[in-house]
C-alpha cells in the first residue's frame, strides 16, 4: 500500500483502504488448502532467513533510537533482534506451519427431520488486526498463526520497532506472495500515529477481531474504544490455594515454581490462600520468603512468619508481575471459592489438595478460563497445552477463552445441503 | 428486586444492582444439574399455566392502552395473549426443559506431554441481557432458553407489554422458586426508560451477552451502543441464485416458498439471482409475479417479463419483508458469487443447481452464516435445524452465527488435573 500518512490523513479511510485490500487477499487465502498454506508459511520463513542481514541492520537503528530515547535495559532487550534471534522467529513461522490446519473441520453433521444435511464447518474469522507494542517477534508469529487458519492479518506494531517491523514485515510478504498468497494477506499500518490505532479499533465490519499484544494500558485502551470484538486478557491475578489435604512437598514447590519460575508473566501466581488448617507449619511461606520474594499478608497470614509484611486492601486485586506476592489465610474451601470470585481476573486459578471431591468442586465452581488442580499456574500456555503456539490468553467469556491459538482463529458457517426441500 | 425507578434513577447504579443479584442467582444455577435444571422449567411452565387468568388480564390492559395508542393491527396481533396462546408459551418452555443440557459436555480431552489432564468443558456464558420489544412470548422463551443452560436473564421487553410482560416474568419466577432456583436468575428490568437499554449495553463485566430481539432499529442501536458482545443479525438480506444447471420445477418451488411462504422472516429470500443460461425461460419469475410478488428488476431481468419494474440501486441492499422481490441476472457462477459478496448481509444464501461441483463452490465461496443448495432459504431456524429452539440467528463471525440456541448461551473453561507438576 502506498498511501503516506500526513497530518491530513483520514485514518478511518487509511484503514478501510487497508482492509479492503486484506479482505480481498483473505478471499483468496481462504480457497487454498492446507499444504499450500502451509507452504506458504515456509516460504515466508526462508524469505526472513534470507533477508536476514537487512532486518538486523534495520532492528540495530531501532535499537540506537531506543537507547537516545533512554528506553529501559528491559524494553531495549525485548527489542533487540540478532541473527540468532531472528532464526527463532523464523523457525517459529515453520513450526506454525507443521500445526494442524482447523479450517475444514466438521464441528457437526446432522440431518434435519426435513431431509435437510446440515454441516456445520470451520473456516477463517477474515481480517484480524493485531496491535502490539515493543517486541518485533510478533509481527512474525502474529502473521503466521493468522495465516495458518486462513485469515488476512493487519498489523500495527509499537513506534520502538517501526524499523525493525517493516523489515520483518517486507520479508514476511515477499516469501507469501511467492508461495501464491497475495502480499495483502499480511499488512502493516504505515503510520505510527496513535489515532491510526482508533480508526482500527473502531473498523467493525471491517476488521473482524483485534487481538492486543502488550502491556495493561495497551490492552485496557483496546477493550474501551474498540467497537470490534477483541480477544484479550487485561490481568492476570491468578491464585493458587493451598487445600489442608495438600501435600506439603508439593505445596512448596508448586507454590514457588508458580510464584518464581518467571515473576513477568501473567500465569505467574499473584495472591496465595493458605486453609487455616494447613497454615500452621508456615513451610510453604518460608520457601518463598527464602528464595527472595516479598510477601504481604493479611493479620493471620502475618503471624506465620515475622518477615511477612502487611498486605493494604489493594494488594488482593494486584497483579505484581514481580517477586511480590499477596498471602491470606482461609477457612475451607467454601471461603477460598469466595476469595477467587471476588479478586480473580478469570485467568488462571489453582489448588492444591489430595482430595479428590475438594479438588473437583474447585474445578466445578471458580469461574475462570483456566482452573488447575495439582499444578503450577505457570502452565497457563498454548504451548503447554498442546497448542504448538498461541495468539494470546483471552479472559472473555465468548468465543475462545484461556490459550487461543489456531482453533480460536477459526469461526463456521452452516452448509446445508438440500435435494429440493421447500418449507411447509 | 424493589427498586422503584424515577427521574433521579441512576441506571448504571440499576443495572449493577440487578446483575448482581442475577450473577449470585446464576452461581447457584451453575451448580444445579441437567435433571434439577429441566424441573425448574417445568415448575416454571406450571406457574404460568397457573397464573394464565391473571396473565391474560394484564395482557388485555396492554392491548387497551395500545388500541388507544394506535398501534397497527399487525402490532396489537403481536401483543396480544389468550388462554391458547398462553398454553403455547407454557408448552414451548416445556419443550426447552425437554433439550439435552450442553453444560458439561467435554469440548477436548488431551494429555499434555507434562502429564497434564486437560479437559475443555461447557460451561454457561453467566448473566445474558435480553432486550425485545412487543411480543410477550420472548419473555419466556429467552429466560427458558438463559436457564436451560445455567445462564441467568435481565430481561428488557417494549413498553407496549409492559404489564402482560410483568405478569409473565413473576410467574416464571414464581415457578423457578419453588423448584430451588434462585428467583433472581429471571429478572426484567422494573422501568421502561430507554437510558435503562443503554446502562445495560453499558455493563461491561455485569452482563456478559446481549441478545436483541426486534427490528432493525432496536438491533442497530443496539449494536452501536453496546460496549458488551451482542449476538444477533441486523438484516436478513438472504439471495437465492438460479444456477443454469437447476432443475426448472425446483427452482420455481424453491424461489416461490423462499420469498412467499412469509414474507417477513428473516429467512426470506429478498434477491433472486438468475443465470443468464437459465432466465431466458422467465418460468421462476412468472411463478413468483403470478402469486403476487412485485419484482424489481435490473435490465436483463425486466426483459424477461413486463410486469418487472425497474430496480433503483438500494434494492439490492434492501430488506423488504414483503412480498417485493429484487431481480438480477448474472452470468454465470462468479458473478454470483461477486453479487452475494457485496451484497448479501451473511444471514443465508442458496444456490439451486444440479451441478454438484457448481455447488460445493458456491458453499465453499459464500460466506454468510447459513448457505444452503437446493433449499428454501425460509429453513434458517433453530428449530428447522433440530436445535430445538433458537434465541436468535447472528449473522456476527465470532462465538456463534447462524440459528443460536442452547450451545451458542455456553462457553468453556479449561480444567487441568496435574499430579504435582512444576514447569520447568
């Protein structure tokens, strides 16, 4: 697409040019099968091996930008791409294309009382725009998992990576078209303009889904001003309750693995409810306060260990995403259930326990995306579930919820066929 | 709830309040199973039988007030209640008691390679708004369908039944009680001020769906000014094309009971799209002017007989629901296919050919949320597809689309049962 933006630039218009042209390339995407998508996607891959040098070299100016503009060591490094990161961008592109293709797939087959023969099928969303902050990698999975399943991807990466996303973005295009899917397929907003993003968010009938990728302000601006389904978490302020018929071995290494494996992501644990009745040893806090983290807890939970601090009425609904945790002490699973419904985000929540009715009520009545017995919150993955990768975790109640991957990309349609049947 | 509006009611205030008491109501829905479920509904179908003396009194003040109004015949026809139409709406809450329960159902079972048990199960979507206009029956047909599967309902019906509709819901709730549910997992909503509508399609978090259920203009605001998901379809532009392979007998019979069985369902065929290796008998089109269609034609079509107007542009994009009827002819497959892109509203197209290959295209390549061949399009219903009964049909691409019934009011969550499991 050609068009520049400028100060006059009418975004609404920018983005139904842009997803018009995606719409129509998704029409064409939609009638190749599965080996020639797949393909596809592998060309894609060998074009970013092959354009390797430029994505580099146009990722090292984003990178100097960066650091002139004092980006954090942080934000730097998830920004930085070298030969050998961009070879895991490219193979993750192929390992999307080795998934299974959902579209095709028969979600039912019945036959009407009229004779009718009703399928219902899966097939692509359409045009799905992603909105993304710092990390380039996305541009790549991002494209490749919408493809996958079909749909056209419009892409809008954050202003830290403009460079590094255009290179990655050329690449991605050139190595589709080569494989038949035309470059419209994957597009990339050409305008850093925050207002371009608006003009997404308000696309409907235009842009099918958004899908937010970033932090808490990114997602929340998305779920306010979009008119536009979008698939998204906004927290993950995940529990883990530990049962009185825990384990303790267990408990402490569940706990500390959920805690502290990665403090940054969002199926790390959060708040940790201990039953009263498992309580008194104080091993499992003792294990977290040993390997660094800081706990803040409520009176009870305090007089476990004097190095626990005192948790503030906000700290239940904090989503850290450090070595901090939230602890409270509780008594019996009917006050933990009604902890979880009052500060869960509907993410991820877990319990610990040996048993069994305690462990299926849980499962039965907290009301989240993803409910675990037995098992660290650091599962919560696509990957982890078997999913080969994923889009991101939605905590919406429609249509996909935990990790969405390519099954969550998919929609259907009726095909109903008849041999002349009029309705009486 | 006791809740009396006024001109100082804060309805965001209203509407939390209420989804409050809807959400706690539905927390214990959630734990009843499919047997306590379907009795509930029954006790419910008992209560309006019951109360049918009083019902159909009230209803009676509603057809008064709209006599006096002026409301159309066609209108007052639609609100107005007797003993017989009473035992329908008591016999089809009775049918939806008699469904099978989605709840429960296990999407997907795999093990993950941690060991992880991973079940995706059916779970209901929580609290479902529901917002309709005249006819009384919706009341119970949309709170049946809400419980059936575990959902709770805030009902929102027209003004024009506002006392048939009170008297509908305290029988339900009446019902509901007396067989353990919650009274509040029924609720209609005490005023019939329209900023109510808006604070409910305002209550994000609170309502989880809205489902409106009228005209054009109530789904289109609707749609517009929600900032929760809304399933429904706000035009049934459905075409049917005449491929030069149909059948001559077939394709008049199914043109003919596509637009004329009732004109005003959705489901009616509203563009009829005529080969032009098949028009030049003109057969369909007499049929259908012979039982009083008007046809509005572009040239070709006209040619075909005298008695065919001429079609301005908005014809194509028009929902008559009536017996009017847009005419085109078309050249073959491909240019269907472009006429039904642009113009359909994705509700339900048909194709009628005896060319098999022709059409698995044409239900491959449409992409609306029913396509049919050699069908009437007026089968787009739930209860034609052997689903029972529908809530609506959503022509929108994510959760449901098409006839939306028992499953299109779940989702799922993710239960993982783990033995000790910590990611490495």
């Amino acid at each position: 697409m050609s068009t520049q933006p400028d100060q006059t630039t009418n975004y609404a218009a920018l983005v139904a040019e842009f997803a018009r042209a995606g719409r129509a390339a998704q029409r064409v995407l939609a009638r190749m099968d599965d080996a020639a998508k797949a393909a596809a996607l592998c060309s894609a891959a060998a074009a970013l091996r092959r354009h390797s040098g430029s994505i580099v070299e146009a990722n090292a100016r984003d990178v100097a930008a960066g650091t002139a503009r004092g980006l954090s060591p942080a934000m730097l490094d998830r920004l930085r791409l070298d030969e050998e990161r961009l070879e895991g961008i490219a193979a993750a592109v192929e390992a999307v294309a080795a998934l299974s293709d959902p579209v095709g797939e028969h979600i039912s087959h019945t036959t009407a009382p009229s004779g009718l023969d009703l399928v219902r099928v899966r097939i692509p969303i359409g045009l799905i725009g992603i909105i993304y902050e710092s990390r380039p990698n996305v541009t790549a999975d991002a494209a490749a998992l919408c493809v996958r399943a079909g749909n056209a991807a419009l892409l809008r990466g954050g202003s830290e990576a403009v460079n590094s996303n255009r290179a990655i973005h050329a690449a991605l295009a050139e190595g589709l078209a080569e494989a038949g899917v035309p470059a419209e397929a994957v597009q990339l907003m050409p305008t850093q303009d925050r207002a371009a993003v608006g003009a997404m968010l308000r696309a409907a009938g235009l842009v099918d889904m958004i899908v937010p990728r970033g932090g808490k302000g990114l997602v929340e601006r998305v779920q306010n001003d979009a008119r536009v389904p979008v698939l998204a978490h906004l927290d993950g302020i995940c529990h883990t309750y530990i049962h009185s018929a825990a384990d303790r071995a267990m408990a402490s290494e569940i706990a500390l693995n959920a805690k502290m494996r990665r403090t940054g992501i969002c199926g790390a644990m959060e708040s940790l409810l201990l039953d009263a009745d498992f309580a008194t040893g104080g091993d499992v806090v003792g294990a977290l306060l040993d390997a660094g983290c800081e706990l803040r807890g409520d009176a009870r939970a305090q007089a476990l260990d004097e190095r626990i601090r005192p948790a503030s009425a906000n700290d239940w609904d904090c989503e850290y995403l450090d070595a901090i945790l939230s602890v409270a002490v509780v008594d019996g699973l009917d006050a933990a259930l009604d902890h979880i419904a009052r500060h869960s985000s509907g993410h991820t929540d877990a319990i610990v326990t040996g048993d069994e009715a305690v462990a299926e009520r849980f499962l039965a009545e907290v009301d989240s995306a993803i409910v675990m017995v037995n098992a660290s919150t650091q599962f919560a993955d696509g990957g982890e579930f078997g999913l080969g990768a994923e889009i991101g975790i939605a905590t919406g109640r429609l249509h996909a919820r935990g990790p969405v991957a390519l099954e969550g990309l998919t929609t259907y349609k009726w095909q109903v066929r008849g041999t002349g049947q009029t309705r009486p």
